[in-house]
C-alpha cells in the first residue's frame, strides 16, 4: 500500500466505475452512466491527492491498482458531541475483483491506514461511508450508527 499519485488516477477511476457494476450506474440505467461523471472524478482525485485533508491509498496489482481507498477530513461546527467539529469520512473503498476474497483483506488494510490517519489528526469521529458489500467490515471494526445531530435518539 502506498499513498497514490497523479498516475494513479485513471486506475482509481476504472475501480470506482467498478463499484457501480462496471458501467457508472447502478444497472448501467444510471442517468450518469457517460463519461462526464468520470472526468469530474478524475478531477477531484487529482486534488485529494494534493491536499492536506485527504489521504488518498491505492495497492498495486499485477498491472493494475488492486484497489483504492480515500478518507477525508472535514470541518463542522464544533458541539458538545463534536468538540473540535472534525470529521473523518472514508469516501471509497473498492478493491478489483481480481483480488477479492483471496485472504488479502485489501479494503480491511486500506481501512485500518485510514483510521490511524485520522486518529493521528485528531478527528472526533469518522464516517464510514459503505455499501452493501462493505457493511460487514465497518461492522466488523465495530462502527455503529450515530445518532447525531439528534441526541433524543441515540439508544
């Protein structure tokens, strides 16, 4: 695992389109199933990977990345269940199926580097944004829901 660089970046699109079974929408029926979305992406990507509130990770693959995964930090107002108001968000993780259920663990690797970069930046909570298929390892690691900004509900 390394940090990813601006030749990383059509690779981590390619896996982010991945995620969406391979066509950029759910289906391929997605309204932003064309290439601009893509572009936007790359985009972004390219200015995660310079900025100092993302941390962007890819794992090479044989010739390809064999996944990606980029957390980001962001400031809220601060309140007595966020006393600094920093937010860690793991934005995407997705490992090609290539490299799935090989024992690797890649987005668990991915995962646990993001979670030590926030605590290192004293975070007060992190928001592990997953799908489906990634629910079982957020569960694994022990997050729950959070009930705010509604503390009545909270168990």
């Amino acid at each position: 695992m390394r940090p990813a660089t601006v030749d990383d970046i059509a690779e981590v699109v390619r896996l982010r389109t991945l995620s969406f079974g391979g066509r950029g929408g759910h289906g391929g029926n997605h309204p932003s199933g064309d290439q601009a979305w893509r572009d936007a992406l790359a985009k972004v990507v390219h200015e995660r990977i310079a900025a100092d509130d993302a941390r962007v990770l890819v794992v090479d693959g044989r010739n390809t990345l064999a996944a990606y995964g980029i957390g980001s930090i962001e400031q809220r107002l601060p309140g007595p269940y966020l006393p600094t108001g920093r937010v860690g968000l793991v934005v995407g993780i997705a490992t090609d199926p290539e490299y799935r259920r090989h024992g690797h663990g890649l987005g668990l690797v991915i995962l646990r580097d993001l979670l030590a970069w926030f605590r290192e930046r004293g975070t007060d909570r992190v928001d592990p944004l997953a799908s489906a298929e990634g629910e079982p390892l957020r569960r694994e690691l022990g997050f729950a829901d959070h009930c705010f900004p509604v503390p009545d509900r909270c168990p």
